[in-house]
C-alpha cells in the first residue's frame, strides 16, 4: 500500500521540480515559445492534481494506526501545489 504512495511521492517530487523550472523560464519567452511553454506548464499542474488526488486515495485505505504521517505529508504536498499555481498565475 505504502509503496504505491511512495511511489506517487517520487512523481509527484520530480513532476514539481519540472513545473518549477518551466515557470521560471516563462518570463524570459515571447510568442509561440511562451504560448507552448503555458501550455506544457497547464498540462503539468493538471497531471500533478491528478498524482495529489491518487495519493489521497491511497492514504484512505491506509489503516488508520498508520494514516496519520500519510496525511501530514498530504498536507505538504497540496501547500507545494498551491504554491506552483499561484507562481504561475503570478
């Protein structure tokens, strides 16, 4: 069980590295570079929603003796996403 939140740990971990340079190259584009860039950079924070959302999933079958170090890291991981997304609105 843990394992496959572990494992959407690393993804999500890796994923948040990429958004975060994509978001910091942005300003520097113009153009069809810069329209590409949002759009990749869109696609991602969808895809990084979607790992946040399978990891809740899993930290709800985890038995509840055990949920609670889950839940926290849960909680650091939705306070990194909103982070990214206003970084990007910004």
């Amino acid at each position: 069980m843990s394992s496959d939140f572990e494992g959407y740990e690393q993804d999500f971990s890796v994923l948040s590295a990429e958004i975060t340079n994509r978001i910091g190259k942005v300003p520097k584009l113009l153009g069809d570079e810069k329209r590409q860039m949002v759009s990749n950079v869109e696609k991602q924070l969808e895809e990084a929603r979607e790992l946040l959302e399978q990891m809740e999933l899993e930290v709800r079958e985890i038995p509840p003796q055990s949920r609670g170090m889950y839940s926290s890291r849960m909680r650091s991981y939705k306070q990194e996403m909103e982070k990214l997304e206003a970084d990007f609105v910004s």
